[in-house]
C-alpha cells in the first residue's frame, strides 16, 4: 500500500471514529495512544542498531496461508507495505484471542517465531498492544464493509469464527452483530482488555 492509500485510510478511520459517542471511542483512543508509545520505543531500539521495522505482510492470519505437505505459503499481499515487525505475529494472535488453546497457540507461534527472527522481551511485552490495534482496524473495517452491497446478505455466515468474540452466542454473531452495533463495541471492549493487560 502506498502513501496515499495509508491517508485515505486514516482520514476514514477518523470518520468512523466521529460516530461513536465519547465512552466507545474511549478504549479506541487509548489504544491508539499505546501504539504510539510503543512505535516510539521501537523507533528507538532502531536508532541503535535493532532491527524493528521492515517489510511486514501485515495481513498475516490463517486465511491467508496456504499449507501443502510440509511447506506454508502466505498469500493475499494487498495490504504489505513498511511497518512494525510486531504487528504480523499480532494479527495471527487476534485471530484466536478467543480460542480455548490460545496460550499454547501464542507460545508455539513465539518459539517458531524466535527461530527466524530475535525478539526480545521488551519487544515482546509491545505484543499486546498491536493485538489491540488489529482488534480495533477489525471493528472499523466492519463497521465500513458490513454494508457494502458487493458481500451480499450471507456474509456474515461465511465469515463465521469457530468460537465468537467476546462471549457472543453464535446467533448474536451471524446476526444481531451485523445489523446493528454489537460487534463493534464488543470488539472495542476485547480491544480495551488487549489495552490493560499491555
């Protein structure tokens, strides 16, 4: 993604953020505050010699790998540009926060992670942080697209997670969260949770 496109995004996510009332843009805001610090301690750990920023997929969830005999590809490149090493092991981990295995989900991906590329423990600890910033662009981006006439009326049933949210009943999920406002302010509550634990 280019520049531009990276604006384009901005400026919408600050639309969408103008829509919610003051206590649901609350834990968004303070989220985003937590990212910015975290950027800069990165930002720093840069300047002396580590390496934190670089090319990053930045769409890297189990949707978009593909698995053959003993080899995994990632695929779906559109979002790819220059950013935060952190933030692709962020986005596979949101995609199972509510995974009755994520511990050991999250400490097999670290270890496998660790033998490709150093992470320290101060790096680590920046982790949940950019969990939170993914779940809060997931919101966002439903609150764009659940509308576009392009998804059609079964979406919401072809995107179906295994285990919703946040505690939501399946039905909640594959209709009440996508009709009305559940689903975002459910996924700024999990995004306010990622936010206190960081």
């Amino acid at each position: 993604a280019d520049r531009g496109d990276f604006r384009k995004r901005g400026q919408r996510a600050r639309e969408l953020l103008d829509a919610l009332s003051p206590a649901e843009a609350a834990p968004v805001l303070e989220t985003l505050a937590r990212v910015r610090e975290a950027e800069a301690t990165l930002r720093r750990n840069a300047a002396a010699g580590q390496p934190t920023f670089g090319l990053i997929h930045a769409d890297l969830h189990y949707h978009n790998l593909l698995f053959a005999r003993d080899t995994v590809k990632a695929i779906d490149f559109d979002d790819c540009g220059f950013g935060p090493h952190l933030y692709d092991p962020a986005v596979m981990l949101s995609e199972v926060l509510n995974w009755p295995n994520y511990a050991p989900l999250r400490n097999a991906l670290l270890t496998g992670y660790r033998r490709v590329r150093p992470l320290a423990s101060e790096h680590e600890a920046l982790l949940d942080t950019f969990i939170a910033l993914r779940t809060i662009q997931d919101a966002l981006w439903v609150l764009e697209w659940r509308v576009h006439p392009a998804l059609g009326p079964d979406w919401p049933l072809s995107h179906s997670p295994s285990r919703p949210p946040c505690g939501m009943t399946r039905d909640a999920w594959t209709h009440d969260a996508w009709t009305h406002d559940a689903l975002p302010h459910c996924l700024y509550a999990d995004a306010r949770k990622r936010y206190h634990r960081a």
